[in-house]
C-alpha cells in the first residue's frame, strides 16, 4: 500500500503544491474515524492509534488517498482522527465529508501552530471567505519529518 515509501521512513514524502492556498471540492469524500487523547490541545496516543487504523485499513485491501488524515481538536482533551479511505472499511467508524474546503501548507516546529491558525484565519478572510470548522493535517510523523528535512502542516477549513 505504501509503494512510495523511502528507505528508514514509515510515512510517504509530501508534496505541499496540490494543498497550497488551494479550494478543493468533496463530494461525499470517504474517512474512516478514529479518536486521539490529548492534553490541553497535545495528541498524547497518536501513533497508537493510527498505527491501528492504518493496520486496519491495510488488511482490508483498502487505500489511504494522499495519505490524508484530518485532525479536529473537539477539546483540549480530545481529537477526533479522520483517515481518507477509498472505500468502506468494515469493523470500523465510516463517514464522508462535503463541501468546499480551503486549504494552505505551513511548514516548521508544532509550536508555531497557534501563529499558523490565526495567519490562516487572515488568508481566508483576505479571501472574503468564511470557514466553520478547522482541520489539521500533520503529513509525517516527527522522525520522518526530521529525516525528510521538513514538517509539513497543512490546515484545512470548511467553508460556509
């Protein structure tokens, strides 16, 4: 499932170009979810449970397009997981998303994460554009981010 991978790295190399400052369309987009434990906003179980999900996914057959995985902070103690997926995965919590989304790649240390939203806030109203609701997408995990060189963050609104 993940062909492109690099020798020593688990995630795949991220090109930000298609995510940049960009407007995407879903359609009923296929997720699959799964819930993290954080403390005041810091995921504390991430690996494990997207290593889980991911295992999951990969034995039903079933492909993770772009490697997509939305984060929705629902409190300073949770985190709600979305996995893109191509299709259903049976035995585990399948949803589908729609709408526009605005989307712009940020890249550097997770502290600057709080700069990042408020720079994303200005972009899209710059834009005359409203968004609803925040996603994070953090494309690799720390030690590939450092293996690669970079740390790709992309934020994902939904747009009213």
């Amino acid at each position: 499932m993940r062909d492109n991978l690099q020798p020593g790295k688990c995630c795949p190399p991220f090109d930000p170009a298609p995510w940049d400052n960009a407007v995407l369309e879903w359609h009923d987009k296929r997720f699959v979810k799964g819930r993290v434990f954080t403390c005041m906003y810091v995921p504390v179980n991430f690996g494990s449970v997207i290593t889980r999900m991911i295992m999951k996914i990969e034995a039903a057959g079933i492909g993770i397009p772009d490697w997509l995985g939305l984060g929705d902070h629902t409190s300073r103690w949770n985190m709600d997981l979305y996995l893109a997926v191509d299709r259903e995965v049976p035995g585990m919590k399948n949803t589908a998303m729609s709408g526009k989304f605005l989307s712009k790649v940020y890249e550097g240390d997770f502290k600057e994460t709080g700069n990042w939203c408020e720079d994303f806030d200005a972009y899209a109203k710059s834009k005359d554009l409203n968004v609803s609701k925040l996603y994070m997408w953090y494309t690799t995990c720390p030690k590939c981010a450092k293996k690669y060189g970079k740390n790709y963050v992309v934020i994902i609104g939904k747009l009213e």
